[in-house]
C-alpha cells in the first residue's frame, strides 16, 4: 500500500506562542495549501496496538463510583434489616447474611454496568444519569427474583424488592454529591479529556471560547487541527488563520493533519478529536480515520452540524452550553470483544470436538490417499493491526499450487490480487474440488479461532501483497480479527466483484453485533450447502 509522503515538520505538534503577524507568516506560510491525504498502513496499526488512552484519574472516579454502588446497596440492605427484622429470618447465622450482600451487590452493579451507569461523560450529561438508576433498579429486582424463582431460594420479599427500590433512591443521592464534585474539579481544570479540535479556523475558534467557558462537556484543548472546507481534507494553516490562533489566549499546539495524525494523538495522550465543522460528513477519509481512531481507544466527537458517520453508534451530550455528538463503534468496547472472543472459543472448540473424528480424519485421509501430498495448507495470512499467522486448510490444490499463481492470472487475463480464483483452476484435485464447493476445506481453521488468530465472522485473511494494495478505506478491516466466514461469503462468495466484497467488509466493520454474527454463521450453512459461488 501506497503512503502519502509527509516531512518531518509536518508531523510534529507546534505549540503557539505569542509573535508578531510578520514573523508568523515566515514561520507558517510554507505549509500554506498543502494536501494530506489520511491513509492507513500497517506501521500505523502496529504503532497504536495495546495503548490505552484512558487517563488514570478516570479509573479513579469509576473505582470510587463502584465502590458508592457497593455501599448504597449494604446501606439499603441494612435499612430494610432494621425496619423489618423478621423478614431475614431465613438467613440466620451471618455467614448467610453476608454471602446474600455480596451476591445482591453484585446483582446490583452489573445492572448498572449493563443500564449504561458507568459509560464515559454519563455524569455530567443532564438528568440522564438518575433515569439510568432508576432501570438498574428495576432490572435489579427482576434478576434477583427470577434466579430466587429458578434456583428456589428463601429469601425476604424486603430483600429481593424493597432493597434495590432503597438502593436505587440512596444512590440518586450519591450521585448527585459525585456529579458535583467532578464538576468542581473541572473548573480547576482537573479530570478533563485532553481534547484536539478538528475544523475551520473560525469554528476552532468558537469551540475554543465554548470549552473555556463550559466545564460540563469536561474537554480540555491541548491541540488544534486547521483543515479547508472540503472532503480532501487540505491542511489549512495560512498567516491570517495562524494570526488569529496566535493573538488568542488559548495555549493550544497546532497538529497537521497528515496520516499519522492518529500516532501524533496518541503520542500527546489526547483522548478526544472533536471536529466542529468543515468536513464532509461522507467523506471517505472521516470513515477510515474515525475506525482508525476508535481502535485506539480515541474518542471521536462532532458538534450537531456534521454528527454523521455511517456505521457509528450516536450519543447526543445534551448539556446546557453546547450539544455534542459522540460517536462510537461497538465492537470495540472491552465488553463486545470479550462476547465476541467467549463465542469464538466456545463454537471453535464444540466444532474441532465434533468435526474432528467424523468429518476431518476422513477429509485427511482421502487428500493422503489421492497424491501422497501432505494434508494441511499452511501460509502466512495477515491478521488484526497486521500481524502475520500461519493459516491452516485443508489442501485441496497440488503441492506447487502458490508457485504458478501469477502465471496462471496473466494466462486468464485475471488480475493478480485479493480476489484472484479461477473457476475451472487446474491445479485443483479431485477431492478438493468436492471440498471447495461445500467449503470443507475451511475446516481447520476452528483451531486459528482457538488460538486466537481468527474469529469465526469477520473479513477473509488475505496475504502480505494483497494487502499491500488495500485503499483508505478498505485498510480498516484490518482492525478487526480476520473470520472463517463473513458477509460476503453468505452474499455471493467468489461471483462478488472486487467492490462489492470490499464494500460488505467495511460495512461488518462499522455495524458489527453478536446477533449479525449468528446471522451470518447460519446462512453460511445455507451458502455451504448450495455451493453457489465457490471455485
């Protein structure tokens, strides 16, 4: 893959100090009118893998939330001991007492977890914060009396009902105590987002008096981002625009955009890129720049007028100053990877038991018994952020097969790339023919999934020159893990164009879910079946 070439200058912060408007010019004018085009390599992904963004006074705050959960919970537990004593009766001795605390705390926090009680900005973003308590009440005592119901255990009416109710009152209080205090940090400018702001000259200006005088939002700006109105995103640093940045009183670096912009956030550990204005909302580089930033746990934030990303989940922070359009991704939380990874080892590991004695030894022996070859494929694929694997298949071509690809695409006028297969492909034996068309040859790869190379949905992995000619926008499934089967092996397979494949890709990038992954698993069985589009 093609890089956009950048200087050293260009990719590297500035911070503003006070000069003159001429000595601005001489400083600045070069880079005036120049175009950086976003462009997503493997290095970049490398780069930014396993690098947490979030600052540490967050876990702070959030231990200190759970902990006020955890105690609302004992408090309400004791109150309702008190009030109605004859009640817990069924629990003893203080052994039981205490095992049914914890077990009621832990109830009760995973249902805040799960109502969204803990998700980032929730605190100062209006009133929600207390209608979110009130559901993980309600859901408190629907889980509480269903597993009592399901595993018939005695416990007190008060204790199932009355205390997640009490809970849920005392902790709209400690919220509300919490919710001041984090707002009385902010306007010591502490527990803030280190925050770069992408936009027009004037609307980063606007934002920047915004943020001075609004605490709520909770956005402290280390940095800003001059682009021109248009969708090639053309770096707009002139003398008047750096005159104007200069002569304010905002000590903020200026960030070119170039495509290393998202190393250069997190090299200045910014957790934040809110564009205000100035980009086009379909813009092809925001799409791949805004996967790009949520893999390294960037936050991406819009102002209402350009709030839309295709694909992204949209979070309106409704507070009084200003409105803010977050938007996010939802198969890169912690929590939809650690469904996702819990359901590929689970599937891997009940089809590698099953697959293996009835379907994969008699595969194994009939590619033994046609030509003597070995049994097993293996090449070196590319996997999430560009990190090579051994792939596994069944061989179902002859030993030389890799060696006469590119005389085989130049031979069929075909081109030599992702999506090179032949329909009547002569290095293909019998059984693999047979293999192929059912997709039997596949089976090996459950133990990529197992070992955490692969998944069982997501895009196909593909090798080294492959991805080397990936565009933008198509570079950005690999921040994903590579899958057994995918969208576009359930929607047409090989009959695909090179296009439409690369088009169902980024669409299961941006609008993953557990549910579509099931989908997806069950009509790959109807697609195997058939064999449509499989040579």
């Amino acid at each position: 893959m093609q890089e956009s070439s950048f200087s050293t200058e260009d990719s590297t912060t500035r911070t503003i100090e006070p000069e003159t408007g001429n000595d601005a010019r001489k400083r600045y004018g070069r880079v005036r009118d120049r175009s950086a085009r976003l462009s997503i390599s493997l290095s970049d992904l490398s780069h930014g893998r396993h690098q947490s963004q979030i600052p540490r006074w967050r876990y702070m705050y959030l231990a200190s939330l759970v902990a006020q959960d955890v105690l609302a919970m004992l408090l309400s537990l004791w109150f309702c001991l008190l009030v109605k004593s004859d009640s817990y009766i069924t629990l003893t001795d203080s052994f039981s007492f205490w095992a049914f605390a914890v077990f009621q705390c832990l109830i009760w926090v995973l249902s805040l977890l799960g109502a969204g009680a803990y998700r980032r900005h929730i605190m100062t973003d209006g009133y929600r914060i207390y209608a979110i308590i009130l559901n993980a009440g309600v859901i408190t005592v629907v889980v509480t009396g269903y597993l009592v119901y399901m595993f018939q255990l005695e416990l007190p009416r008060t204790a199932v009902i009355e205390a997640p109710t009490v809970a849920a009152l005392v902790e709209i209080l400690g919220r509300w105590c919490s919710r001041k205090v984090l707002l009385r940090l902010r306007t010591k400018n502490l527990c803030k987002y280190d925050t770069v702001i992408m936009g027009s000259v004037d609307g980063i200006l606007e934002s920047l008096h915004m943020l001075d005088t609004c605490n709520t939002l909770g956005y402290r700006p280390v940095a800003v981002c001059p682009v021109e109105t248009n969708a090639n995103f053309t770096q707009d640093i002139s003398a008047l625009s750096v005159s104007k940045l200069i002569f304010s009183k905002f000590p903020v670096k200026i960030l070119p955009f170039s495509n290393s912009i998202a190393d250069d956030m997190q090299s200045m550990k910014s957790q934040i890129l809110l564009v205000t204005d100035a980009v086009s909302r379909d813009s092809e580089h925001m799409r791949a720049l805004s996967l790009l930033l949520e893999s390294r746990s960037i936050e991406l934030a819009f102002t209402v007028s350009v709030a839309d990303v295709g694909g992204h989940r949209l979070h309106l922070r409704d507070t009084m100053q200003q409105n803010v359009l977050t938007a996010s991704l939802p198969q890169y939380s912690f929590f939809a990877a650690m469904i996702k990874r819990t359901f590929d080892v689970m599937v891997s590991s009940f089809a590698l038991l099953v697959l293996c004695p009835f379907v994969m030894l008699p595969i194994a022996l009939m590619i033994k018994h046609e030509d003597k070859g070995p049994i097993f494929y293996c090449q070196e694929r590319i996997g999430k952020n560009g990190k090579p694997f051994k792939f596994y298949k069944f061989r179902s071509m002859q030993s030389n097969a890799d060696q006469l690809d590119k005389m085989l695409a130049e031979e069929y006028g075909q081109e030599y790339g992702a999506l090179f297969k032949l329909k009547d492909d002569p290095r293909v034996t019998a059984i693999g023919k047979v293999l192929r068309k059912y997709s039997l040859d596949e089976i090996p790869q459950f133990y990529n999934v197992l070992k955490g190379d692969m998944s069982i949905v997501g895009p196909r992995p593909q090798r080294q020159y492959e991805v080397d000619k990936y565009s933008k926008l198509y570079s950005t499934r690999l921040l994903v893990k590579p899958g057994i089967t995918g969208p576009w092996q359930i929607s047409g397979r090989s009959n695909l164009s090179q296009e439409q494949a690369e088009q169902l890709d980024v669409s299961y990038i941006e609008n993953w879910s557990i549910t579509s992954d099931v989908v997806i698993m069950l009509k790959t069985g109807v697609v195997m079946f058939r064999g449509v589009g499989a040579y």
